[in-house]
C-alpha cells in the first residue's frame, strides 16, 4: 500500500490524535541546509490506533538549535533497555506554535535532547505500518 497525503497537515498536528508523535521513533532525520527543507520519518502509533510511519516533508525550513551533531548522536542512539522497554531514542513531547505564517515543531526526545524545525510548510504522508523494530534512526546533512 502507497502513503496517502494528509490533506490538513497543520491541522492534524495540532488537533489529530492519530498524528501524536509521543512515543514515535525517528527513523530518519534529513537536512538540506542550501535547500532549506527538512525530511522526518517517525514510526509512530499503538495497538489502539494502529501503528503508521509518517513521513514529513518540511520546506522553508532549518532546525533549531543547529548542533547537528548531537542531534545526530541522539537518534542514532541504542541504550540498555528502561522499564518500558525503550531501547533506541523515542519522541517523549511535541508542541506546534505558529508565529505568523511561521510554525515551530518542537520535539522533546528521551533521554536526552530537544530541537525544533522551524518551517513555512509541510507536507505528510502517512503509511500503515507494523510494530517497531526498535533500531537507531539515521541522521543526514547536506549543506
């Protein structure tokens, strides 16, 4: 089955409890410095909503703070299981603010790190998925 596009994206972020990133893995994170556009994919879901990867394509847009590298160590991350089973680098909060015809994603990750994509639009694409493997996510960037 092929990714069918969000038609209301901002909206779904905000207000859709499907679209709820906690919990979700970040399998890829690419950053297109010159091209100002960011690529996220997150395995995300449960048992009650189903599992999906949501792909999402953010264009205008740069993240925030630029410390790439330790972004780029926290989601290629592996650590010793928690109580909850947690092995790789998992999105623990969200929050989407807009300031003007501005939007700023926040992501919190656990255990450690924070950044924001601060972008003019975006675009998603939502795919059915199965469970999580729990394998570290890839961290790309092209200047």
């Amino acid at each position: 089955m092929s990714p069918t596009v969000v038609p209301n994206p901002i909206g779904s972020l905000q207000e859709d409890a499907a679209f709820s990133l906690h919990d979700g893995e970040i399998q890829e994170l690419t950053v297109d410095r010159q091209g100002r556009r960011v690529r996220l994919v997150v395995h995300g879901g449960n048992l009650q909503i189903g599992y999906r990867s949501l792909t999402f394509e953010f264009r205008d847009a740069c993240i925030v703070p630029e410390n790439y590298q330790r972004l780029a160590f926290a989601i290629g991350a592996i650590y010793r299981s928690d109580r909850w089973g947690n092995v790789v680098t998992i999105i623990r909060k969200q929050s989407l603010l807009q300031n003007g015809d501005r939007f700023v994603l926040s992501l919190t990750l656990w255990p450690f790190h924070r950044f924001a994509i601060d972008f003019a639009t975006v675009a998603i694409y939502n795919e059915p998925a199965g469970p999580p493997v729990h394998k570290p996510g890839v961290f790309r960037f092209t200047s």
